[in-house]
C-alpha cells in the first residue's frame, strides 16, 4: 500500500485569461517541481480551489495531471459535499493513475452526527482502490477530523494517513501518534522540521508551489526552517493562494487567472511583493 513520503507540493489549478483550465501551464508547473527536487504532488486541494470546478472540469485537471508524466507522485482531492460525487471522483484517480487520494468531512452541514461522518468515510474507504488520507482542515471546513470521529470510523486498510493542515502544533502531537504506522503528512510550511522531528512522514504544504528546493532541503537540514518561514509570512501578508498565483504567472507557467469569489492579487501589490522577495533572495526567477 502505498504511502506519501517527503515534500509535496499543492498546486494551484491554472486559469487561462478567460477563466478556462490550462492543461499546459499545470505540466509546466509540475515539471519544474520534480527539476527542484519535490517528492510529489497534491492536485485539487484547497490551494487548488477544487470548489470552484465542475466534477468533469476535476476530472480533466485530473487527467492532464498524470498526463503531464512528470515522475513526481500525485494524490488528488477528491473531497465534496456529496457522497457519489466523492466516490466518482476517487474512482477516477484511481482509474487515470493516481498513487493515493485525500478526502476532508463534507463541511456543509457542520453539525452533522459523527456517526453520519463516520460512515461518509467509511463509504468512501471501502469504494475507494486507492489509498486514502484524511484531509483535516478545520479552519476551512469548520469539521475537525476528532478523535472521537477516527474511532468511529474504525481501521480500515485503505485509511493509511492525514494530511495535517491546521497549522496547531497540539494538534500535531494528536494525529501524527494515531498514524504512526501510516503517514503523518503536515499541511503549514512553518511545521515542516517540526513534522520530521517528531516521526511524520513529509509536508504538503502552500510554499513548495514556489520555493520546492528550499522545502524539500528541511528535511535533510532543519536549520532551514526559519527562511521558510519568512518566505511564508510575506506570502501571507499578500495573502497566501493569490501570492502563489502571482509568483507563478510571473515565472511565466501560465496566466493563473481566478474565478469569483477569489480574486487574483492587485498588479501594484504583486510587483511590491516582487520587489521584498528579491531583496531577500527567496525566489528563483
């Protein structure tokens, strides 16, 4: 069974001019990736902005993904509200060639009963022919994956890990114990040398879109973390999937167009960021 090892990155999804997926512009970006030396990568997250798509539009990022043949390994969000979309959706990845896939709560009825959850995942689970990794994201969801919804959802051989994108060292020492024998994936660039530390088995996280040599070196050098989290905290001050977007269209991948309600970052702001980004040397362009 295979399980996610190492620096992933979670691309953005590319948007020509007109709002229209760019199949070209996504295998650029990921090949650029696997030349700086990343493990994988995530397609569809939530720096994917996989709500804004249509299940055929997720489909085709899917496709020219794997059809990109990059070597990098690639998990695919195959997350929604909707259960048979989910399971159409991880059928696909596993019938196009995708090494594992990612599903967060369904996040619209937040006060769902965890024995409704539990069997959300566990319908997933037992459809799914790909590894699965829980997709723990509560800030956006507003659905934590709990302890007490992982006990309800029981073993299962296709559950192998979580992606840990709260950004809480707490809950770090929750999840990265119970996937132990799994993988422990941290989705905050500032937790990555903390992650390796403390036994997880890599990150997906927003900076390796942009600087994939600097996360994939914290694994062999921890020290640094800190540069990491500088490149971070500029990109968020910009506001972070924008930023990434910019920096991207800049390095000439692709247009990285937006779609309402996300907006792209504003031409005076970009070249700002542009200008605190080569002053500390953080971007390769």
């Amino acid at each position: 069974m295979y399980l996610p090892e190492g620096s992933f990155a979670p691309v953005p999804t590319p948007l020509d001019a007109g709002g229209v997926f760019d199949a070209p512009a996504l295998g650029k970006h990921l090949a650029w990736l696997a030349s700086e030396g990343l493990e994988g990568a995530l397609i569809l997250g939530t720096n994917g902005e996989f709500p804004s798509f249509t299940l055929t539009e997720r489909k085709q990022v899917a496709e020219a993904a794997v059809d990109a043949d990059t070597g990098l390994a690639l998990l695919l969000n195959a997350g929604g509200c909707a259960l048979p979309d989910v399971l159409e959706l991880a059928a696909h990845a596993a019938n196009v060639g995708f090494e594992a896939m990612l599903c967060p709560p369904p996040w619209y009825f937040r006060q769902a009963p965890v024995a409704g959850l539990a069997e959300f995942f566990r319908r997933v689970l037992d459809e799914a022919k790909l590894p699965v990794l829980l997709y723990h994201i509560p800030q956006v969801t507003g659905v934590p994956i709990g302890d007490e919804l992982l006990d309800a959802i029981g073993g299962h051989e296709r559950l192998v890990g979580v992606k840990d994108s709260s950004g809480d060292e707490t809950e770090m020492a929750r999840l990265q114990p119970r996937f132990a024998d799994g993988a422990y994936m941290v989705g905050h660039d500032k937790l990555v040398a903390k992650c390796y530390a403390e036994g997880g088995r890599g990150s997906i996280s927003a900076c390796a879109s942009v600087v994939p040599d600097l996360v994939a070196k914290i694994r062999v050098k921890p020290d640094q973390q800190a540069k990491l989290n500088s490149v971070r905290g500029m990109l968020e001050k910009f506001g972070l999937m924008p930023a990434v977007k910019a920096i991207l269209q800049k390095k000439g991948f692709g247009r990285y167009a937006t779609r309402p309600p996300m907006q792209g970052l504003d031409p005076a702001k970009a070249e700002q960021m542009f200008a605190m980004l080569n002053m500390f040397g953080a971007i390769k362009w």
